[in-house]
C-alpha cells in the first residue's frame, strides 16, 4: 500500500540530497565526539576505561540494530522508516546533550545509535527507489551518497573541535536537531512512496544480533587493558559467538526471519559485502590513528587537525562523484574494487613511515592522498554491487546487510588496531617516539586489511556487471 505518490523527476535530486544528508549525518556522529570526550570525561566522571563507549554504544546499537532497520523498511515503507529515524535520532541527541550523568549519556548515545540505524537503510533504499531504474544517473546518485561518508567523517572532527573550544561539548549532540527538524519536514514533500508488504518483526532476532555484535566489540576493546589470556576476555567472545550462533539459526528456521540468509545465493552479494566490511576495518583505524598523530606526535591543536584532513576529504568526494563513476562504467565494479583497496593498502603503507619527528607535508599529506585515492575507487562500486543485487521487495535488507558490513568492519577494525597499537606502545601517553610506533603498526594492520579485502574481491567478486540487475531479474522500482 502506498503512502502517497511518487514525486515528480524534478525533485529526485532534492531528495538525493536529504538522503546524503542522512548519511553524512550518520557518519558525522561517529567522529564529532571525539575531541569532546575529554570535557563529557570532566563533567560527568567517566573512568578513562569507560570514556571509549560514549563511541562504541553509538556504533554497535547502529551497527547491531541495521538489519532491523532494513527489515522494518521493507515492511512498512522507505519513507515511513526514514522519517521515524529522524524523529528517534532528534529525540536522542536530546538525552545525550542534557546527560548529567554517566548512564544517561551512554542511554542518549544508543538511541541515537538506534535512530541512525533506521536512517541508513531506509535512505539507501529510497535511493534506489529514485533511480535504480537508470543505471549510469544511479552510479552519480551513489556516488554523490558515498562522499557523504568521508565528508561527515571529516565534518564531525572540525565541527567537534570548533563547538568544544567555543561553545559547549552539548552541542555536538543538539547540532542534530535542526537537521532532524529539517529531515522530518521535506521526507513526505520529496521522498517517494513506499510499499508495505505483509510479515513479521524477527525481535529475537534483532535482541541477539546486537547482543553478539556488541559482546565482540566489548571483549576486543577491552582486551589490551585485561589481556588477551584473560577468561573475561575469553568468556565474552564466547558468550558473543554463542549470541551470534543463535542469531544465525534462527535466520535459517524462522518463517519471517530478520534476514533470510538465501539472500547470500545472490551473484556478488555475499563478495560485496566481504568487500565492504574489510574497507571499513581498514579505512576508520587509519583515520583514527592519522588524527591521533596529528594531535598527540605532530602537536597540532583539534582546530588545525581536522583542517589537515581537508585535502584528504576533498579528493575523496571529487573521486567518489567524478572519478569513480566514469572508471566503473569503463572498467566494470569488479576491477575498481580490487584497485581501490590494493591503492589503499600502498597508502597505509606510505603511512607506516611515520616519524616522530615529521611533518605534515611529508609525513601525512602525500600518503594520505594516496589512501584517500584508493578509498575513492573502492567503495562506490562495492557499495553498488551490494545494494542492487537483491531483489526490490528486499532492497532494505540488502541495504541494512552492507551498512553493517560497513559499520562493523569499523568497530572491530579499530578495536584490533587499537590493540595492536597499544602492544607497540601507543598506550605510552607523551612519548612520541612510543606513540609513532605504535600508530605506524596500526597502519601496517589496516594496510594488511585493505590488501586482504583485494585478494578477496578478486577470487570472489564475479566479472562485470551493471549497476543493476537487468529488468528481467528484477521488478522495476516505484518511478520518481
């Protein structure tokens, strides 16, 4: 049943851009506390050990409750979900910017978490509503939707910096509410009407994927400081693939599960997401680790630090919108995935050659324009394969499936680095011989990661293939 009728063509590219606002917004909050977290540390009295979740409660509600988002887009419309995900990240932010206390800020950050993951693949759905039905205006559309990422990536760092120095830390949750007002506004004026479709809400499991996924993100962030040998760190990952196990049967015996697990028999799909998921472990550590760099070796202040990842940011979006769609529609996604990460990885290579004594133009800017290039390459053409391979009544789940490829490839991305790095002597406070060290074997990691994630798309990604499934294997989607 739809909501009301598709909008007009005119308006497609209004709606393309709310939709890239969705997603610099859903990147944005992943990185805009970062330079906050010392004044949220003073002011509500977190431990040092517990400081790292005001991060990781956003990441893995968003990354544990994605697939619920994708399911509930299927089932009661795009656009109906996309607005509701608004309307949850807006009430959110609320709580987190008003925190007075430790459990509240951490209450704040899930449900922002949750409202993000109804947001993101609610919007990549919509996308595909728009224009999955023109192959060469959907690669523009993505890749206008891909550079979204980098930029609120880059965004969030600036932004949080400049909001903490001159105004107050709440503020780098309230930014989001006139955005939100904003988003629930123009949704039903530009976004096209959705189909709800008969079926149920898997909840369990929903419960248990969150569960396993937040229980491995926890035992990986925690295992530096407890130990890697330790039966707590142990016990938790059990207890996580315990979690996920059951995730997964139940996948495979429910009537109305949260993910039909067949959706992984479609050609590429499971490659894609394979794809995306190493792009994502190995791109977040590197910009984390960059930044820490910059701030903690280099000296540079939270203003100058976000401004060094300009020229990074800005070749990303100029390769995302400009490059890439050209390269993929002479080359095919398969070879410009396998190109992307193997560039990324000669990036994080660059990177590994660090000094504490650097500086920027040597030591960051050419490699990480190198990275930067590679990402570029990489994540239009993976993110493309992925969504437009299922079916049209499961383009949430497709959609849900790669953005928590994505996301968790992030969380435990940087939580392997961050171990990684600490064993080298990142954890080593003022020391920047210690600190250099330890961030250039986090970039060797990340590098080995992206190489690895070439290796894969190579031996698994099938050859050329459009950016949608031709009308035959596909209904077409509602026109816009």
């Amino acid at each position: 049943m739809s909501d009301i009728t598709a909008p007009p063509p005119t308006r497609r590219w209004l709606a393309l851009a709310l939709i890239a606002t969705a997603q610099f917004v859903v990147i944005m909050d992943t990185s805009i506390i970062g330079v906050a977290l010392p004044r949220i540390q003073e002011d509500l009295g977190f431990s040092q050990e517990n400081l790292s979740w005001v991060f990781n409660a956003y990441v893995v509600a968003l990354g544990g409750l994605l697939l619920l988002g994708g399911r509930l887009s299927d089932l009661f419309g795009a656009r109906r979900i996309f607005g509701v995900g608004w309307a949850i990240l807006l009430v959110g932010s609320l709580i987190a910017g008003a925190a007075g206390s430790v459990a509240v800020e951490l209450a704040g950050r899930a449900v922002q978490g949750l409202g993000s993951a109804l947001i993101a693949p609610a919007a990549l759905t919509l996308l595909m509503m728009l224009f999955g039905a023109e192959p060469k205006q959907l690669t523009k559309a993505l890749a206008i939707y891909g550079a979204a990422a980098p930029a609120g990536g880059t965004a969030g760092v600036f932004l949080g910096g400049l909001i903490t120095e001159y105004i107050s830390w709440p503020w780098v949750f309230y930014i989001n509410i006139p955005i939100a007002v904003i988003a629930l506004i123009a949704t039903p004026l530009l976004m096209p009407a959705g189909i709800a479709r008969k079926g149920s809400v898997d909840l369990l499991g929903a419960v248990t994927a969150i569960a396993g996924i937040g229980a491995a993100v926890f035992a990986i962030v925690r295992a530096p400081e407890v130990g890697w040998t330790s039966p707590q760190t142990w016990l938790v990952l059990v207890a996580a693939l315990i979690l996920l196990s059951v995730f997964l049967y139940l996948q495979a015996h429910l009537r109305n599960p949260l993910m039909r697990l067949r959706i992984f028999r479609t050609p590429n799909l499971g490659a894609a997401n394979i794809a995306q998921l190493l792009l994502g472990a190995a791109w977040i550590p590197m910009w984390f680790f960059l930044n820490l760099y910059l701030q903690q070796v280099l000296g540079y202040s939270a203003f100058p630090s976000g401004a060094a990842l300009l020229p990074m940011t800005l070749l990303i979006m100029i390769g995302m919108i400009v490059l890439a769609p050209r390269m993929i529609n002479r080359f095919g996604p398969k070879p410009m995935t396998v190109t992307g990460l193997t560039i990324l990885a000669v990036g994080m290579g660059w990177l590994a050659l660090i000094r504490p004594d650097g500086n920027f133009w040597i030591d960051v800017l050419p490699a990480s324009l190198v990275a930067a290039l590679g990402m570029s390459l990489a994540f239009i053409p993976s993110l493309g394969t992925a969504i437009s391979s299922a079916r049209p009544e499961e383009g949430g789940l497709a959609a849900g499936i790669v953005n928590t490829s994505y996301q968790i490839g992030s969380a435990l991305g940087l939580a392997a680095m961050t171990a990684i790095a600490a064993g080298f002597g990142a954890n080593q406070a003022g020391n920047a011989s210690a600190l250099t060290d330890g961030f250039s074997a986090a970039f060797v990691g990340s590098g080995a990661i992206a190489l690895l994630g070439a290796v894969l798309a190579a031996l698994l990604l099938q050859g050329r293939r459009t950016t949608t499934a031709p009308d035959s294997e596909r209904e077409r989607p509602i026109p816009a």
